[in-house]
C-alpha cells in the first residue's frame, strides 16, 4: 500500500503547478475539459480530447503550455511513455527553436520532462533537464515552485539529502499560492522525517494548521488529496509522539485526532477515480488504527465497517485492496471481542489471501505474519509461531543483502510477547544477525541511514538488549553478556550515524583522493555504490506488487552491470596502482578494545536519542551498561535552548546586564539525562562524553547537581552560584567525536567477539 501511496502522490505533484499556470483568458471549454479529466484521474478520456485539440508541431500562443504537460502527463500515467516521451520531444525541440520567445513556455514542458525522469527512475537526468534550462528563467515565475519541488525529489532519490532540503526550501520560497504549498510541505516533512526524526517534521507541519485558501475549483481533486495525506502524516507523527511520551499522550492525542477528523473531510471531497482510491483507502485505514490506539473504539469501528463495505466490491487479487480488506476484519474481530481462535483464523485467512497478489517474501507481509504470529502463541500454537516468526526474521535479513535497505516492522517484531515464543537468547542472536548486515552495509558505503526504518531497527535492537541485561548478568552469563554488550555499544554507534554525516563522509572520501592519479576511478567506485543503492531501493520497492516484474528485472539487470563496472574497476586500479588505499566508511569501535584501552578511572558515555526515546551507554574498563532516560526529544531541545539562551548573551555592555543562569532547566536535564548513570561512575575522574541530538550543543560542565541555597534574580545574587554542586567539578570530561578516538580501532564487519 506504501508503494501505490507514493505512486499516487507523486502523481499529483506533476498535476499540482499544471494547474496553477492557466491564464485567465478566454480559453476553449473542451480544453479545460480535458484539463479536468486529467486532474480527476480519467486518463483514457483526456488523452483522447488532447490528440483531437492540440497539434504538438505548432507553436500557438494562444494555447497554455501546460495543456501539453498534462497530456504527457496523462500518457505516462496511463503507462504510454514512448507516446509520452515522443510528445516530449516534439515539444522541447519545437520550444528551443523558439528561444527566447518561447524561453518561459520551456519551463512547463521542462517540469513534465523532469516528471517522466522520476518516474522512470532517473533522478539524474531530471537534474539535467534542470541544468539545461537558461539560467536567467530558472528560479522565477509560477513554475519555480513546480521546478524546485521535482528537484528536491531528484536529490532525495539521489540520497543528496542537503540538495534536496535546500531545493525544497527555495520550493515554498518561490510557490506564491497555499494549495500548491501543501504538496511541498508532504513531501519537505517526509524528508525531514526519514532523516532529521519526527520533531522537525512535525514543526514544518505545524503550518498546515493555518492552511485554508480560497480554492480555485479546478484543483480541488489535487489539493484535497495532498490536504488529506499531509493532514494524516501530521496526525500520525503525534501519535508516535503520544506513545513514546506517556505524560503527553491526552493532548497530543487530542490534537492528532482532530487532523485526521481533517483529513477525513478531504477525502470526502475527492472524486471517486482510480488515481485518488489509494489516498482514500490509506488514510480512512490509518485514521481507524489512530482511533483504535487511541482508545476511541466507537469511531474506529464506524471507519472499519465503512471501509469493509467498500472493500467487500473491489476486486480481491489487487494487492491493495487484498491487504487493507483482511486488515480490517482483523481488526473488527478484535474491537468486537471475537474469539482468539477465531481472530487467528482471520489473520490466517489475512496472510494467505495476500500472499496470493504479491511475492511470498515481500516486506509487505511482515506485520500481517507477525500479528498471525502473536495470535498463534495466543491460541497455543507455539511452535508454529517460532517457525513463523523465524521464517520472518530471515526474510529480513536477505532483503538487507539484496537491498541494502531495512524494511519496516523490526520494532512489532521485538514486542514483549514475542518471549512467549523465542528465548531472550535467541532474540540476542537474531538481533546479532541484523546488525552483521547493517554492519556489512555500512563498510560498503551503502547509504541505508536515508531510511529511516534502518534506525528504527537499530533503536529497537539497543532497546531490547537493555531490557535484556537483568538476564545476562557479566558473572554468570560472561559469554552472553560480552555479545549483548557488543551488539549494543556496535548499534548505538552505527545509530548516531545520520544521512547528512553519510553524505559528507562520501564527499569527504571523493575531495581527498581527486588529486592522486587514480582519484577519477576511487571516484567512480564510489558513484557506482550510490547506484546501487538507489537501485536496490526501487528493486525492493517494484517487488512488493504484481505487474512490474519487467521493471525488476531491468533493475537486477542494471545493478548487475554496476556490479561488474565496480569489479572490472577495482581490478584496474589495483593493476595499475599497486600500492593504491581504496577509501572505505570508518567503521564502528569494538567495545572490547575500547574497555582494554580504558583506565579503571575512566569512562566513556555514548547518547543515542531519537524520536522513540533516549538511551546512554555506559563503557568501563570492567562492563558495559545501558540506561533508558525518562525524556523525550522535544523536552531534551526545549531544556537545552532555554540554558543556552542564558549562555550566549552577546547584548551584554555591563556585569548588570548578565541574565541569571537557567538554573532550573539545567538541574531539571541533569537529573533526566546523566543523574541515572551516576551510580555507574561514581568512582570515576575522568570522562569521554558523545552526547547526542540537542545534547551536543550544550558543555555538560554547566549542569548543576544541586541547586543554590538562595535563589539567583539578578547579578548582585551571582554569589550564591557558590553554594552549587556543578558537575564540571565532579568530573574532567573530554569530548569526543566518535569512540574510535579512544582506541584508534574498528570493529570487524562481524559482530562476533574477538
């Protein structure tokens, strides 16, 4: 269903600006027809009006540009991309004749070539199509907004995260009208998400909460779909808000109820079309599982029988509709308190009929296999859930060695009554296997932090592996214990390793070596793994549904090629450059060799913080320790900017000027983020700290373990700072960019002990 939903609203982003372009005069009414019938998803139709009211060979001033960019549109949506790329061609050869004439009408048909190289994966040729426009015409008028936000999904295709940040940026700079911003604000919070976490998504769509334009009607059908898909990833990122944060749960769950109330009343002003079902189907589906969480059962059971009646008429083997029909039974069986037995028939069913529209093996299944999983333990059927989860598990792990890409659903498949079927030993293991993979990938240069599910996945192994020390105690369980702790101090720092940090490592590794005589080579050696990548991304994705195997079977034939150029390469330089350093990924410290490397007075503290929650590492010469943290992200950045702000004073003329120290932020981070691992320190002098997240840009030595005897307002109170415990005065601590540092070491691509 993720795949269809992209497809859908990527869709929409070439319809979105087409829109915006027509001109206000008197223009021919089947035009606009035919305009309509594109916006609407009635492809069939518009390409035929089109073929009967435009000729592409002639350049007529009086027809808009962007009725030919809907129709190429259309054809390529329709799947005609030789007419579509024949059309194309007609246009942009017939526009550049006409330069500068037609300089500004190249824009509009530029975007719909730019959309086709997207959509026929070619992210680099839409850059081209870009580079190639005149300069002078590049980032103005209407269309700029169109250009910047195709370019932004080029980048982000590309994995050139800090490109396609700053081209979306320049998108809702230059896009003058709201709906069209919209589309932009979808798409810039899904980046933000994939890479930066859930806060800032959440701070760019906090916009939409102004959002209420004046519609023009003729994009009804494109903005209340992106209204209505923008609206649910808001309200989705609070729910995952409200379940990490037990304390705001109430009213964020309020708040993210109310935009899913929004995004329904878009949908009901969508029009019934096969392009637009997808939206429908999605968000109504998402919107009952928010109900559902939430605790509002009522609402969630009129959206499941509202969805079953709809689903009980499509057509079964549609992948799409196969998954969404059996889920909600699934779940109807459960708010109506159907027998378990007859709830694990249904998942059964819900499994068994979906595997029968897509591959056995595609990431689709897992959470329909791991909920028939805990419905069999449920039901007793143990061991045939162990087969199950285990057939998972493995299925896992290959789609991370053909693809180079973690796929949703570790953190369901962690959840506490998979103990009910797999020992705590066992999970270390499982959880060990994935981490060798991650670790493989990394050293290979695959840029997998671009998904976020690879640090979901590497959060839920820390997570679980903390919750498993009690049971590995180092004196009984030595062995255990030292691959638990491996797996742990391995996983936080491949964690702390973010798409910007990989994106710099890569231009770091090409700056350094385009000087020798084999840089151009060790340049191309790492262009190809970039591909690669971005290929085995669209592979995994065109083998979650049927009809595309024609697609994958380009895309294996591509990767293959790549595979052979890397290989054919490496040889050359290998030959030609005997003593040439192929530059790889630094690769994560062995806790092993960073406890030999540490005195007894010593210890190092690693922070790993992310939207689910925050974690310390405690490494001694004698044991490794983990510490959940009782804060959350948002309350983590809020904490640390109110005690910089009383830091970074640069107005001050006078000593009276000095604002008070914030003390009571800085006591109340103290207690939250480095009280819980005093216990592990207290025999400790010096510390090697890597704070994460907000925590980076704060000196630890500012954060006071007592409070003053008598209260500071002002600066003829400064006296009483004496009377402060700080923890600078505790501790010497050294700052340290990673744990290689300590031990000038990596671990090897396994993570098994040494």
């Amino acid at each position: 269903m993720r795949r269809i939903l992209f497809i859908s609203t990527f869709a929409v982003i070439a319809l979105t600006f087409g829109i915006v372009t027509l001109t206000k005069s008197a223009q021919d009414e089947q035009l606009k027809s035919a305009m309509s019938l594109v916006h609407q998803g009635d492809f069939v139709e518009a390409i035929s009006r089109y073929q009967e009211l435009l000729a592409p060979e002639e350049l007529d001033n009086d027809i808009d540009e962007s009725h030919y960019r809907a129709w190429i549109n259309a054809l390529l949506l329709f799947g005609d991309k030789t007419q579509a790329d024949t059309l194309l061609e007609q246009r942009t050869t017939l526009l550049k004749k006409h330069q500068p004439e037609a300089a500004k009408r190249l824009l509009t048909i530029t975007a719909a070539s730019m959309f086709s190289d997207l959509l026929n994966g070619n992210p680099q040729g839409a850059i081209d199509d870009y580079v190639q426009l005149p300069a002078t015409i590049r980032r103005e008028g209407p269309e700029a907004g169109n250009l910047f936000l195709l370019l932004g999904g080029a980048s982000r295709q590309l994995n050139n995260v800090p490109n396609a940040e700053y081209a979306y940026q320049l998108a809702l700079l230059k896009t003058g009208d709201h709906y069209s911003k919209v589309t932009i604000l979808l798409h810039y919070a899904g980046l933000l998400y994939e890479t930066r976490g859930s806060q800032k998504a959440i701070e760019l769509l906090s916009q939409l909460d102004d959002f209420n334009p004046d519609v023009q009607p003729e994009v009804l059908p494109i903005y209340f779909n992106d209204r209505a898909l923008a609206f649910a990833f808001y309200g989705r990122l609070l729910i995952e808000k409200a379940k990490a944060n037990p304390t705001l749960r109430r009213d964020t769950a309020t708040k993210a109820l109310k935009l899913y109330e929004e995004a329904m009343k878009s949908l009901k002003k969508l029009p019934r079309t096969t392009m637009l079902q997808g939206t429908s189907l999605a968000v109504t589906l998402e919107a009952a599982r928010a109900f559902e969480d939430m605790g509002y059962q009522d609402q969630a059971l009129a959206l499941y029988e509202l969805l079953d009646a709809f689903l009980g008429n499509q057509n079964p083997n549609n992948p799409l509709f196969a998954r969404a029909f059996w889920e909600v039974k699934f779940r109807q069986s459960q708010l109506q308190k159907e027998d378990k037995s007859i709830q694990a028939h249904l998942a059964m069913s819900r499994v068994n009929a979906f595997t029968n529209t897509i591959p056995a093996d595609s990431p689709l299944l897992f959470a329909p296999k791991a909920e028939l999983a805990w419905k069999l333990i449920d039901i007793g059927e143990t061991e045939t859930a162990r087969n199950l989860l285990f057939n998972i598990f493995d299925t896992y792990n290959q789609h991370i060695d053909a693809f180079g890409t973690c796929d949703n659903g570790l953190d369901s498949l962690y959840a506490n009554n998979l103990l009910k079927a797999l020992t705590p030993s066992e999970l270390v293991f499982i959880a060990d296997e994935v981490l060798k993979r991650l670790l493989m990938a990394n050293s290979q240069g695959r840029n997998i932090w671009q998904s976020r599910n690879c640090r979901m996945a590497l959060y839920t192994i820390m997570d679980a592996m903390e919750k498993f020390q009690h049971l590995f105690p180092v004196e009984s369980h030595p062995a255990e214990r030292a691959k638990l702790d491996s797996i742990n101090v391995l996983a936080a720092q491949l964690h702390r390793y973010s798409p910007m940090a990989h994106s710099m490592a890569i231009r770091k590794l090409k700056r350094d070596t385009q000087t020798l005589p084999y840089g151009s080579m060790i340049n191309r050696l790492l262009s190809i793994g970039e591909e690669q990548h971005r290929l085995r991304v669209q592979l995994r994705d065109s083998m979650t549904t049927q009809g595309q195997s024609a697609q994958a079977d380009e895309l294996a034939k591509a990767i293959e090629l790549l595979t052979e150029e890397h290989q054919l390469l490496l040889k050359k330089v290998q030959k030609q450059y005997p003593n040439a350093v192929i530059p790889t990924l630094p690769a994560p410290a062995h806790p092993a060799s960073i406890m030999e490397n540490l005195a007894n007075d010593e210890a190092a503290i690693l922070w790993a913080v992310d939207d689910y929650g925050s974690k310390a590492i405690v490494i001694t010469k004698q044991r490794v320790q983990s510490v959940a943290l009782p804060i959350d992200l948002a309350d983590m950045g809020k904490l640390v900017n109110d005690i910089r702000l009383t830091l970074d004073q640069p107005d001050i003329r006078s000593p009276m000027d000095i604002r008070p120290f914030a003390m009571e932020p800085a006591f109340q981070l103290y207690k939250e983020v480095f009280a819980p691992l005093i216990p592990l320190i207290k025999d400790k002098q010096r510390l090697y700290l890597l704070p994460g997240g907000p925590l980076s840009k704060l000196p630890f030595q500012v954060l006071p373990m007592t409070l003053p005897k008598k209260s500071v307002n002002s600066a003829l109170d400064f006296i009483n700072y004496r009377t402060v415990a700080w923890l600078g005065d505790q501790f010497q601590m050294n700052y340290q960019p990673s744990l290689n540092n300590l031990c000038n070491c990596s671990a090897p691509i396994s993570s098994d002990d040494q």
